[in-house]
C-alpha cells in the first residue's frame, strides 16, 4: 500500500507516463508494416483460386495468400520465382511479376502469356483453380523508392509490360510521389497487348504523371500509335530527355533489349540513366 501513500502529483505522473506508453505501443503496431508471406529461400505453396482467360494465349491467375488481410511483401520492382513442370514432367523455375501491390491484400495475381513453345508456359496453361503454385522470393536488383527520380522513361515489349505496370501503380497510387512515368509499350499485334485497359484507365486517371505509346508491328487499318518496332526518334518524343534525375527501365525479349540499349546510348543515355529487368 505504499502506492497509495505517494503524494499525489507523483500518482498522476506516473499515470501519464503509462498512458504515453500504451498509446506509444498502440502506434508502432498500427502503423508497423505488415509482415509479407514470401520466403527469400524457400519455395511456398498458393493456391489458385481465379483463373480468368484474357484472350487465346492469356489468363489472368489470382492466388490466395494465408488470409483476407494478408499481404505478399513483394518491394517494387522485384520480381518472384515459379516453379512448375514442363510437357515433359521436368522441373522448370521463372521469374515473374505481380500485377498486384501490396495494396491488394489477401491475394496476388500473374497475367501470363502462354507460348506454344514455352516451357513454364505448359505448366501455366495446365493450371485449374484448386491447384497450388510454388513461389519464392522476392528476387531482382531493382529497388524503387517515391521520388528517386524526376521521371521514368519505360520501354516494354511482350510480357515485360508487367514489371513497368507494377512500378508505374505504386507511383500513381502514392499522393505523395511525383514522378512522371513515359511508357512506351511495344507489341506484334492489336491482340497481343497485355493489360490496355488497366493502362488506359491510368492514362485517364492520371493525365499528367503518365503517358503510354503503343507500337505495333502489324497494326490493324485504324491506328494512331506507332508501327514496326520502337525508333530513336519514338524514344526521343514520347521519353523524357537525359538528365542524372531520370531513368529508363526496359523490358521485353532479348533482341528487344538488345536494341533499345543501342539506342538509348546512342541518344545520350548514360548507364546509370538506364536499368533492364
């Protein structure tokens, strides 16, 4: 009963320093990010529980994490490894990444096109809601924080649009992010570009932050984008200008780097002004 023969001003503080305590840890835990479900060294197993068909070649698959509130705890601009068997029964690992944020709690989902040829593209289009992938990660050297730089200019082709879409989300997202984002998206046909609707909707939404310029090979009879493959001169009009507060991010098949990387030097791009996924 000593307590209660301190004086009373004594009493009172010590009231206020436990207030000041449990408000202090009500904080931290509200405001601690939640813990992601990847595992950096193991594969983990998810559940598909949508599959939706986009068009002859591509589905969209939605995967269910632990549970509603769960999040994937992937950082932005990096990327998961798949592992799947191939028509042959062998085991085949590749890298693919979310169109989801961590925003989008309770699942994650892939857009994947399906080659005829490819081998985790078997294992994708064998794939039936109830079955389980196995995922690890996360995985890449791209790091992104709000505000790192002034603007991005992105070149994608194919299914490298995915990595740019994640990248160009977290950024429109963010009220607090500025960065401008200059996505030129290379395909072969109208049909084949992946994800439009969700571009296009960014591009409304967003006026001004983002810009997308679609270039086709073999464009239909009415088309205001660009046609054969992505030019100099569509890199100097539709990406911002080389300067040490921007970036280009480029993504799509190996002779498509290959290309934009010769014209990205040859325009004044310096290596730390470019990074490839």
């Amino acid at each position: 009963m000593e307590f209660l023969g301190q004086p009373r001003f004594e009493i009172v503080g010590i009231a206020v320093a436990l207030v000041a305590i449990s408000a202090g840890a009500a904080y931290f835990y509200l405001s601690k990010k939640p813990k992601g479900c990847l595992d950096p060294e193991n594969f983990k197993e998810f559940k598909l529980v949508k599959r939706t068909q986009l068009s002859h070649n591509v589905a969209e698959f939605r995967f269910a994490l632990p549970t509603p509130t769960s999040v994937l705890g992937l950082p932005i601009g990096q990327h998961i490894s798949c592992r799947g068997k191939d028509s042959l029964g062998e085991e085949i690992i590749k890298p693919y990444t979310p169109t989801t944020l961590d925003s989008d709690v309770g699942y994650f989902e892939l857009v994947i096109k399906m080659y005829p040829q490819g081998r985790m593209s078997h294992h994708f289009r064998e794939m039936r809601e109830g079955d389980y992938m196995a995922v690890k990660g996360p995985k890449g050297r791209f790091k992104y924080q709000p505000g790192q730089v002034r603007a991005f200019g992105m070149l994608a082709g194919g299914s490298g649009i995915t990595p740019m879409f994640q990248v160009a989300r977290a950024i429109l997202e963010n009220p607090k992010d500025n960065t401008k984002v200059h996505l030129i998206y290379a395909n072969v046909t109208f049909e084949d570009i992946l994800l439009k609707e969700e571009l296009d909707g960014l591009a409304h939404n967003y006026p001004d932050c983002f810009k997308v310029f679609y270039v086709l090979n073999q464009p239909p009879e009415v088309w205001n984008g660009g046609v054969g493959f992505v030019s100099k001169e569509m890199i100097q009009t539709h990406c911002p200008a080389p300067a040490p507060d921007i970036q280009v991010l480029r993504c799509g098949p190996p002779p498509m780097n290959k290309a934009m990387a010769a014209h990205l030097d040859g325009l004044g791009y310096t290596s730390q002004m470019q990074f490839q996924f």
